[in-house]
C-alpha cells in the first residue's frame, strides 16, 4: 500500500511533506528527523486514476493519434487533468491532518 510521507523534526517542531530525495535530517536545523507514514485513501488512488487517463489523452494528443470522440477528447482530457489537481489537494490536505494528529501524540 501506497503511503504518505512527513517528516517531523522535534527540535523545531516542523511538519513537513517529505520529498522524495529527502533522506530524514531536517531541513532547517539539519537534527534528526522523523518520518511519519500515513495510508493514502481513495482520494489518492482516485488522483492517480485521473492522471493516468490525461496521461493517456495527451498521449493521443501529441501522437496524433484518432479516438473518434471528436472536441469531447479534449474535455475528458482536461476534465481529467483538473479532477486530479483536485483529489491531489483533497489527499494532501487529508494527510496533513493525519500527520498533525499523530505528531500531537508523539510530542
């Protein structure tokens, strides 16, 4: 299962996404880090479903490729572009305040 990652450094109590390329030391004070881990939940497997499917119609786009859906193409394409923006906002938002609470129990 996909995770959502933050990194929590209790020395200056910052909460963070994690990146990544990010290997757990904190960003501003270079101290140890922890990482917390939250499960993604059908917003993020939505936003990855919608991404995937604009993948595809921008694919067909750049490949000239016919569907035979006519201008209806671009509305799926950007319809799903922006479907994922939005469960992406949802997922992170949802995650974040997961991460919040269960710093909350750790400090």
């Amino acid at each position: 299962m996909e995770r959502v990652k933050f990194i929590y450094c209790p020395e200056c109590k910052e909460l963070r996404p994690k990146s990544w390329y990010h290997y757990g030391d904190c960003i501003l004070c270079g101290k140890k880090s922890m990482t917390i881990k939250i499960p993604i939940s059908i917003f993020g497997y939505l936003m990855y479903a919608f991404s995937a499917v604009g993948i595809i119609f921008v694919s067909y786009e750049i490949a000239d490729i016919q569907t035979g859906l006519g201008d209806l193409r671009l509305f799926i394409m950007f319809g799903a572009i922006i479907a994922a923006l939005v469960f992406s906002y949802i997922e992170t938002s949802r995650a974040t305040e997961l991460a919040v609470e269960k710093v909350g129990k750790v400090r």
